[in-house]
C-alpha cells in the first residue's frame, strides 16, 4: 500500500530535480521512493560508490601499477 507524503522544497531545487530525473529516464517520485526505501533499510551506499559502478567498464589498459607508481610524483 503505498502512502502520500508531502515535502517542502524550493521551485528552483524541485525543478532541477525533475530534470535530473527525466534525463535518467525515471521520475522523480520513483528516485525518492527508492532513495526512502534505502534510507529505511539503512543502506550506507554512497554517492561515489554509485560513481564508480557507472564508470566499472573502463579499465587500465591491463597494466598493474604498485603503490609507488601511483604516488610517484612527475
């Protein structure tokens, strides 16, 4: 059973809001839901996490790298 919830929000925030959501194809009631239910199961998933889930394709080319290489400083 779902439930109505009202939220204050300023225009200029709801309607950025609303654009971020179309152009994921999705509204903006599904991305709240779902952000609720998250937030309920106590998800700890971040922002980045989301990030480099979206950026899995991309690779190194194969090559390893050691610690000293990633901080070498050129």
């Amino acid at each position: 059973m779902l439930k109505n919830v009202t939220f204050s929000v300023e225009n200029e925030v709801l309607d950025s809001a609303r654009e971020a959501a179309r152009r994921q194809n999705s509204t903006l009631n599904e991305l709240v839901r779902g952000w609720i239910a998250d937030y309920a199961r106590g998800s700890k998933r971040s922002h980045i996490e989301d990030l480099f889930d979206s950026l899995g394709h991309l690779s190194a080319g194969g090559q390893k790298f050691t610690r000293e290489e990633m901080n070498e400083r050129r």
